[in-house]
C-alpha cells in the first residue's frame, strides 16, 4: 500500500538541510519581496515542540489549495505537538488532521528512491484568498521556467550571511529534469532566469509554480562539496495529483466544512 492516511491532533516539523544563500547579488532583496506577494497562497507553517517544562518553535512554509485544505512537505510532520498556520493578517489557523504517503515513512532514510515528501493537511477554519492554485498533472515539467516562494532563511547565494525575518519571498528558476519523483532546480549552474532564486531553511513545504499551477512541494536543497552551485529538490505534484485529490475529498467528507 502505497499511501497511508493518518488524522492526528497535530504533528509538523521542519527540514534544516538548507544552508546557504537563496537570491542573487545582481537583484536586490525587495524584489523578492514583491514577487513574494504575488504568491499569496504561500503561508507560513508555525509548529510548538513540547519537551519538559520547555517549548520549542519550528517554522516552515505551506500551499493552500483550498479555503481548508493546505499542502505542506511531510518531513515537516514528524517531530511537533502542535502546529498552525498563520495568514496574512497574522492570525493562527489550527491543522486539524494531515495526511501523508505511507512511503514517506519506509523512504525516508533512503535518499536513492523516490521521494514521497508531501502532506495534505486540513485547516481547523477556512483561509479565504482570491486565487487557489490548481494542481500540475502534465508530466513536461523539465526546462520550463518556474517561480518558487516561501518564508524560509534570506540571503546572497555564495555568502554565509543570513537572516531570517518571517518575510515571504519568490523567485524563479528553471527545472532542470525530474529525478527519483522530485523536481530538480539549481542554482550557480547553466543559465539565469531574470529573478533568479533557489529555497532555503524554513522554505520547506512551499511550492513550485508552472504556468501559475502547483508543480512541485520545496524539499530540501543540496549543496556540493567543492563545487560553487546548489541544487533544490521539489516533490513533484503531478505524480501524486490522483492521490491528493482523493485524500482532499475525503477530508472534506470527514470535517464537515461549514
């Protein structure tokens, strides 16, 4: 079995795999900042550790594609207590239930199979925005030009100054090809796109965008010894589309949407 579905109180973490730059010398910060508020469907994933007398905060990033339903990474489930979604006027959106692919558990530790980093999450009340992204179900994803947006860690590509300010920030890239189920950018490597971005720590479960689809789920990101290039991956939307649509509809059926 291919898929589990799993309701539970509320379980997210987040991936710090990321560690370096995301944007380019060449273009300033703000522009990224503008392309970020264009990608309003992408908000902030706020999740509360428990441990002893002590709580710890993980923040990530998530795809709403639905007023309740949000689309996150499902690395990002495994290690909180509880966790929620904020929208732009600052306000907390409990998760109700998530949802992820029973192979996320048995690949998880094993970085050569396909990847099945994707959680389906139901929102405790809906989020209303103008536009909810469609699902990509087109399998034509290598060489075209995409956007990607998330409020994870900021900062120039190369350099090992950061910073991490809650902002929401988008770019674009090019995919380079699909490997192992994820979709592969880089950056440093072949050509630029003219605002040219690749994700970052606290990215994780935001998405990738082709013709204004959801295309791809961030990941984690690679970078080379050695070399002076990185590499993003993104679970790929259009290999799990059937499965997402099915876990929404059944979610819906469970939570009652009012």
């Amino acid at each position: 079995m291919r898929y589990l579905i799993l309701s539970i109180a509320i379980l997210l973490g987040l991936s710090t795999t990321a560690s370096s730059g995301t944007i380019s010398k060449n273009n300033p910060d703000r522009l990224h900042i503008e392309y970020g508020a264009k990608h309003k469907c992408v908000l902030r994933l706020v999740g509360l550790i428990k441990k002893d007398d002590a709580t710890q905060y993980s923040s990530g990033s998530c795809v709403i594609v639905d007023p309740n339903i949000a689309i996150t990474a499902a690395h990002a489930i495994a290690s909180v207590d509880e966790c929620f979604v904020k929208n732009d006027k600052d306000e907390n959106i409990s998760i109700s239930a998530c949802v992820f692919p029973r192979l996320f558990i048995d690949n998880k530790h094993d970085m050569h199979k396909p990847s099945y980093d994707i959680a389906v999450c139901y929102l405790e009340k809906p989020i209303q925005l103008d536009f909810y992204p469609r699902l990509y179900d087109k399998n034509d994803e290598s060489g075209k030009i995409c956007s990607m947006a998330g409020f994870g860690v900021s900062g120039i590509h190369g350099s090992s100054k950061t910073k991490t300010d809650k902002l929401r920030r988008a770019g674009s890239n090019i995919v380079d090809g699909v490997f192992d189920g994820m979709l592969e950018c880089s950056f440093g490597y072949g050509q630029d796109t003219k605002l040219e971005f690749l994700i970052n720590s606290g990215d994780s479960g935001g998405g990738l965008f082709i013709d204004k689809k959801l295309a791809g789920i961030n990941s984690s990101i690679y970078k080379y010894k050695g070399k002076i290039y990185n590499n993003s991956r993104h679970t790929r939307i259009s290999m799990h589309k059937d499965w997402i649509e099915s876990v929404i509809k059944v979610l819906k059926q469970n939570y009652k949407e009012k």
